[in-house]
C-alpha cells in the first residue's frame, strides 16, 4: 500500500474516487511510519514484542467490525454476538497464539529467531514446523 501511496500521491497511479484518501500525504505518512516499524520488528528483537502487545486487543476489535460488516441478515443483537464470538474470538486467538509464540522465541533465541515464528504463524499449520527449529534454539 506504501508503494501505491506513493504512485497515487505523485500522479503516477490514477485512484477510484473511494480510494483517493491514499493519496494524502497522511497516507503516505502513515504508511511509511508503518512500514519502517514493521521492518524494525521484523529485525530487532523485542518490538515484535511490543507490537504484539499492542495488534492483540486490537486484532479482536478489527476482527468483530469485519465479521459485522459483512453479516447482513440477521437482527443487531444475534449479528453482534456472533461477530464478537466468531469474527473477534478467531481473530484474537490467531493474534494472542501468535504473540505467544513470539515472546517464548525471543527468550529461549534471546531474540534470534523472529523468523522462524513468521515461517509458522498460521495456527493450522504446525506440520510445516520447520524440522530444524529445535537446532536453531538450542544454538541461540
């Protein structure tokens, strides 16, 4: 999106009318201070951390808007108690696995291996567990 940001913010890229807030320069701010903070969470250990701790409360929030807004036929008090339930609790489970994960990463690799939590992210895949993972733990 940075990138398309940019494009649009430029005259390079023509947007929908829908879209043209990203050709703010607040996009494009937001976007690239974004950016270089995903980048240093991905390469410093402990702000995946830090983010982690900040994306889980609102990994439930978003989860249960998106769930609501695409749930149309049902009154407002069974579409929201299903939006918190199903949208929500999946949406907080996946992040707070995921936060987990990261945290025992950074302890037991003293900050190692982020990577190898981003390989295996996707809670119904623990099959695809890296078969070498424990040697790059107990090398940190």
């Amino acid at each position: 999106m940075l990138i398309m940001s940019g494009a649009a913010y430029t005259g390079h890229l023509q947007l929908d009318n829908s879209f043209a807030w990203l050709a703010t320069p607040s996009a494009l701010t937001m976007l690239g201070v974004a950016t270089v903070t995903e980048t240093l969470a991905y390469y410093v250990p402990g702000v995946d951390n830090l983010l982690d701790a900040l994306a889980t409360p609102a990994a439930f929030v978003a989860g249960t808007v998106v769930s609501a807004a695409v749930i149309t036929d049902l009154p407002p008090m069974v579409k929201w108690t299903a939006a918190v339930i199903a949208g929500g609790g999946i949406a907080g489970i996946t992040q707070g696995v995921t936060a987990i994960l990261r945290a025992k990463s950074t302890v037991l690799t003293r900050g190692a291996a982020p990577v190898d939590i981003d390989h295996i992210r996707p809670i119904g895949h623990q099959a695809a567990l890296p078969s070498d993972i424990g040697e790059r733990i107990d090398r940190g």
